[in-house]
C-alpha cells in the first residue's frame, strides 16, 4: 500500500487511489464475509438517526451499516455533522431519533462504562504533566486494573505503536506524530470493539500525516478492531478506508468503497469532493439502453457515454471526466465525440505527471492528469500552445443531480 505522493498543488488529486483502488492493503475486503445478512455485516447499525442542537439540525436521518474489521470513513466539508455522529456512537451525545446497535445490542440501554467503544478526539490532548506510560494506563486504572496486568497491557500497547522506549517521556518530549501514536495507544489499551477516531492526523503535517497513514491502517489490521474514522482530507479516507460514506448537511449522500465513488460518484457533490474532475453541463439528446449522446455548450462536438441512464430527452445532465481519462493532443482527434480545442493555459509540474489546463474555445478550462510518458509522445505542450483534449467513452459518467 502507498500514501499519496507529496502533492504541493491540487492536494485533491487523488493519485493514491490508481495503485490501491479500495485502499488498505491487507485488511478484510468489504466483500469478504458470507453473503446475506449476519452480524457481522452488520456490527455497528445505525437507524434512522437524527441529531437536533435546538434550532439545528446536525444529523439528519442517517442509516449506515459497518461490518466487523472494517476501517470506515466518515468524509465531508466542515460542519456537514461527522462529529456529532461520532459523538453519538461513542454515547457522548444522545440520540434524537432513531437508534444505535453495537453488535446488536442498542446502545442506549448499556450503561456508559459497559460501552465497547473508544472514541480519540479531534484534539487528542494527552495529560501533559504525566508520562507517556501513564497516560496509556490512565484509563484502565480508572477501570480498576492493577499491578502486572496493568504493566503488561500498557508496555504491549506502546509496543503497538512503536513508542515503548518513550515510556518515561513527557509529551512535549515528544514529535506531533509520536504524540499521535501515544493517544492511539491510548485508545486501543482499552480493547474496544469499536474504535471511533475523529480526525486523528489533524495535528500532523503532510509528510508525517502520509506515514503516520499507513501505520495506523497496520496497527488496526493486527488488532483487528472495527474502526469508524472521521476526516474531511478524501485522499486520507481513499488511502486508509475498506468503505466511506461522503456526507452533506447532515446526511449521507454516497456510500461505498473508495474505488467506487471515485469511479461512480453518484451526484456533483460527490464527483468533486471525491478527487477533482472535469464537469460538463449539457442536455441529453439521445438515450439508448447502452449509451448516450449529450449536447454541450462546452465543445464543438457531442458527448457520448458508453452507459444508457433513464430520464427523458432534454434532461439536464453533467457529465464528469476525471482529468486522468483525458488525453492531451497536438492534432485534430479524429472522432466525432468527446474532444474539444483550446489552449494551455496553466502548468502543474507533480513530479511523475503534470496538470495541464487547457482553455477551450468555448472558454471552459479543462484540466488533463498527463504521465511523463505521454508527455514525451507529444512533445511537452507549453503555454498558449494550441491543442486538443480528448477522452473515450467509457470515461464519462452521466450525473443527474
Ligand atoms: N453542542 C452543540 N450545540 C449546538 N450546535 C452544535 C453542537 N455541536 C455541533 N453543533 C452544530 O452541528 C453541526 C455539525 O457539527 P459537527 O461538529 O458534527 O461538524 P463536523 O462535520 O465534525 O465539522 P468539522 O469538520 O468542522 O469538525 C454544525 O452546524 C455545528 O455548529
Ligand atoms: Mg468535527
């Protein structure tokens, strides 16, 4: 498994996702358990929730299903109420409507102590005045554990993270990322069956984040725990999440694995908050089973999309082609769909590929993901030169809201 290279510019460009579609290497595949309905898909449900702070509505009418070892994510812009769900998970927070199941039993009837759950906050403030090791064992000493077995677990959950030779440390003694990994052990000490982590890498700059990315996916792999994660960075949840749920104004509008809303986003929402893409307005002018033809203002040519859709002729459509699918040529394409002319208008250099927008006759920018390799067949196109952007029709999908 890979992080995202460094990505200096367009951090939305996903390019992690390319070599691990459904991120996470080695963990369970969502499709891994026995089909139909058991427990285990169904290890966390949450029904018809709705969270109301007085005149706000934070959460409103959420149905999700976690299976057991997932790492889920829970993605979306601020404020879109990923917190407010977590907190409700965790029992912080009571429920408006609807109900919580945590391997089947309702979370309201278990008394706040029985709670399988642990929750590492979106500001993971270690006690600054204790220890490392004291910190990790502040919890189970709460829960009355002592002596050796106090010992043990907390010099196995510091082994965990790699930080059991800073177990006399004070935070501050500490990099951000090392004092990232102490709350995780923290957490994890506790042996929850469901671990709830609110924007765990928040503190941590790219490069550590990037690390600290895979590291965490193979700390949860070995211990096997079930895990809904919270972030608003879509390549953290595209390189670390089995599943995730992108959220808007307290609901969810797209569910699945990171391979496929990048590769079906279901709405513009979607389509733009998962990696960057290329949005074309138009109206459908012909619908067929197998495909579809779309008239747009922003090429000379119509669209066509290798998939049928169902709504009448005349139905507004945007068509999203994510810049990777789109080639950059220096003569005319010989098709009569799917290409438009213009001029390069913006640079990105990436390292192994570079961001070409072009600006269309029409005065649409539309920007090309082109590989070093490509590049070189074409001669590194540059500023103002004239050329063509073209893409198949398998590249394409048809959005309806
Ligand atoms: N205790 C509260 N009282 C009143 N409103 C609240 C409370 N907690 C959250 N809200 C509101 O609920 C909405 C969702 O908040 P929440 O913290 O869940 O967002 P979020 O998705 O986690 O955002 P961020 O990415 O910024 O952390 C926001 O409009 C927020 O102002
Ligand atoms: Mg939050």
């Amino acid at each position: 498994m890979q992080a995202g290279v460094g990505q200096a510019i367009m951090s939305e460009q996903s390019s992690a996702l390319k070599g691990t579609p459904n991120g996470s290497g080695g963990r369970r595949e969502p499709g891994g358990v026995a089909a139909g309905v058991s427990l285990d898909d169904n290890f966390v449900q949450i029904v018809d929730v709705v969270k109301k702070f007085g005149e706000t509505t934070a959460v409103r009418g959420v149905n999700l299903s976690v299976k057991k070892g997932e790492l889920f994510a829970l993605l979306g812009s601020s404020g879109c109420g990923k917190s407010t769900l977590l907190r409700m998970l965790a029992g912080l927070e009571s429920v408006t409507e609807g109900q919580i199941l945590i391997d089947g039993e309702d979370l309201a009837k278990m008394p706040p102590y029985t709670r399988p759950v642990n929750m590492m906050f979106q500001s993971y403030a270690l006690f600054p005045h204790m220890s490392v090791e004291s910190n990790v064992a502040f919890g189970l000493k709460q829960e009355g554990v002592r002596g050796g077995e106090l010992k043990e677990r907390v010099h196995k959950a510091l082994e965990l993270v790699q930080m059991a030779q800073y177990a006399k440390r004070k935070p501050h003694q500490l990099s951000g990322g090392q004092q990232q990994r102490v709350a995780l052990a923290r957490s994890l000490v506790k042996r929850p069956k469901l671990l709830l982590l609110d924007e765990p890498m928040s503190a941590l700059d790219k490069q550590i984040r990037q690390r600290t990315q895979i590291e965490l996916v193979n700390i949860l792999d070995q211990v096997g725990v079930t895990c809904i994660m919270v972030t608003h960075d879509q390549e953290e949840a595209m390189t670390m999440a089995n599943r995730l749920a992108v959220m808007s104004e307290g609901r969810i509008v797209q569910l699945g694995t990171p391979h496929e809303v990048y590769e079906y986003p279901n709405s513009r929402f979607s389509a733009g908050f998962i990696g960057s893409t290329n949005l074309f307005d138009g109206t459908v002018v012909e619908d067929e089973p197998d495909h579809v033809f779309v008239e747009t203002p922003d090429l000379p040519v119509r669209m066509y999309v290798n998939h049928g859709i169902t709504g009448p002729l005349g139905m507004p459509v945007t068509i999203s082609v994510r810049p990777e699918r789109i080639a950059l040529m220096r003569k005319p394409p010989e098709g009569a769909y799917n290409w438009g002319r213009g001029k390069v208008s913006n640079i990105a250099y990436m390292g192994g590929y570079t961001l070409y927008h072009v600006t269309l006759d029409s005065g649409k920018v539309v920007v090309a993901n082109v590989s070093s390799l490509a590049l070189g067949e074409i001669d590194s196109p540059t500023f103002d030169d004239e050329v063509y952007v073209r893409w198949s029709a398998s590249a394409g999908v048809v959005l309806t809201s």
